[in-house]
C-alpha cells in the first residue's frame, strides 16, 4: 500500500504558498525561495509605486521631497499590510480535498 498525497503529513491550514510533496526534499526549499521572492518584489514594488505617486504629486502641488518620502513610507506600509495578508490568507481549495470527507 502506497501512500497518497493526501496521507503525507502536512500543515496544509498553515502554509499559503504552493503545495510540497514531502517525498521530494528540494520542494521545501523552492517554496521558501519562493515566497521570499514575492515579499521582497512587493516590498520593492510597494515602494517604487508611491514614490513614483509622491513625485507625481509633488509635480502638480510643489512640494517634492515631502510627498515623494510620504509615498515611500506608505508604500512600505501598504506592502507590509499586503504580505501580512497574503500570509494570513486560507489556503486555496483544490479537486482532491473538495471531494475529500
């Protein structure tokens, strides 16, 4: 008797990202890799997005480097709060576990 993936011990309710097999040793790995790369491009892009929305601001108001650090500060903000989310969020449903009972 195999085991099937939905016997392999595995904190399904916890993790948000992509699904592991616990047969393959890498996947934990990649999937850390993974969501490291989504947090830090959100950071990233979060930051870029409300200074870029500052300046452009400050462009029409005139008052430059206040509203480009406002941006940046709320863009480290919002992205936080966007991570935070995403690492919160129930993980989706799949075919296997609908029909599960």
């Amino acid at each position: 008797m195999g085991s099937s993936y939905s016997d392999v011990p595995y904190p399904e309710k916890n993790y948000p990202g992509p699904k592991i097999d616990a047969r393959d040793p890498e996947a934990a790995q990649r999937a850390a890799g993974d969501m490291g790369w989504i947090i830090m491009s959100h950071l990233i892009a979060g930051i870029l997005l409300y200074t870029f929305l500052g300046w452009l601001l400050s462009l029409w108001l005139g008052n430059a480097p206040l509203l480009m650090a406002v941006g940046a500060v709320l863009g480290i903000v919002l992205s936080t709060y966007m991570i935070h989310r995403r690492l919160q969020a129930p993980p989706k449903s799949t075919p296997a576990r609908r029909n599960r009972k």
